[in-house]
C-alpha cells in the first residue's frame, strides 16, 4: 500500500463511541514500546503524539489513511501514572474494542525486541488468540541493535510467544526497515 493520505480522525474514551464502520487496523502494546512512532513512520508525518513518558496514549485515537482505512493506536499497558481506576477503565476500553469492533481487520502487537515479552504481551496475545483476530507481531526498536543480530532476538521472541518467526516482523522506526513489508500487509486485509 502506498500512504497517499493521513489525517487525524477522532479519539474516543467510551465504548459507546467506538467507530462501527470502515476498515481498522488497530496497534497495541506495552507502554514505551514504540505505538505512535511506528504509526508516525509509517504515515511518513507526525500525527500520533509521541512521549519519552510511558502510558501517554490514554484513548483510542483513530488516524484516517488514504480515505479508506483507519490506523487505530490503541492505549498502551502495563504502566500508568494515572493509577489503577484509569488504568482499568483503559484496559476495559482496549477490551471493549478488540472483543466487539466489526471493523477491525487485523491487530499489530507491538513488542521491543531487546527485550523478552512480558507476562502482560503474552496475555495479549493469548487473548488476540482467543477471539481470533488476525495478528502481526512487530519487533520494533530494530535499529538498537547490531543487524546481524536481529533473527536471533526475533527467534527469542518466537520461542517466548510460542509463535513462528514468520508471524514477526523486526522494524525501525528511524530506519523505516521492514516498512514496505508492513504496509503490503494492508493489501491483502483490504
């Protein structure tokens, strides 16, 4: 696919605001794992806000590309400032919106692959797993670590998800490695 067009649409903080028509694709993640750069860098502008503090996303914002899709960034979990009833009420949103969204056509779990998954990625996924929604994992980060050492920390990564390497794709969003791969993926969805 190629990005010809990108604009903010709406953020909503209800379930009952959730956009029920369209095509979604939806991106989900620890906190501080890379959601909106990598939305950013895939867009090729600054629309999602990025933050150095983690757990800033605290809505589901939707992006509208090339008039015909939606790229939701969805809130990040597993750190909160805002304390445990926001968190929550995050998490039920999140919860509200991969369960019942009619739109949503396949999630990009977000993990940092210098580090394992968490207890909280392989909830995630087990959860992504259990509704059966199509998935990518997107190791993001790439560019921390040596080239050549990537398809070991994918595999690592493969092995902790109990997943195949192949469900993986390694990205930077400062190198845009890996974008292509990534946005052909909205070919086939679409």
């Amino acid at each position: 696919m190629e990005i010809k067009s990108a604009k903010y649409l709406t953020s909503v903080v209800s379930a009952k605001d959730i956009l029920t028509d369209g095509i979604d694709f939806a991106f989900v993640g620890r906190s501080n794992v890379g959601k909106s750069s990598l939305i950013n860098s895939l867009l090729n502008q600054k629309l999602a806000r990025t933050s150095s503090e983690p757990g800033r996303t605290r809505m589901i914002n939707y992006f509208l590309v090339n008039d015909s899709i939606r790229f939701v960034d969805l809130p990040g979990y597993g750190f909160h400032k805002a304390g445990k009833q926001n968190e929550k009420m995050w998490e039920q949103l999140m919860e509200d919106y991969l369960s019942f969204s009619q739109s949503l056509k396949r999630v990009f779990m977000l993990v940092d692959i210098r580090h394992d998954p968490t207890a909280l990625d392989i909830q995630m996924l087990t959860y992504l797993t259990y509704t059966g929604r199509p998935f990518t994992i997107i190791a993001t980060k790439a560019d921390k670590i040596a080239k050549s050492k990537i398809p070991a920390y994918v595999a690592k990564i493969a092995k902790v998800l109990k997943i195949t390497t192949n469900n993986i794709i390694p990205y930077s969003s400062e190198t845009k490695l890996n974008r292509d791969k990534i946005l052909s993926l909205f070919d086939s969805e679409n």
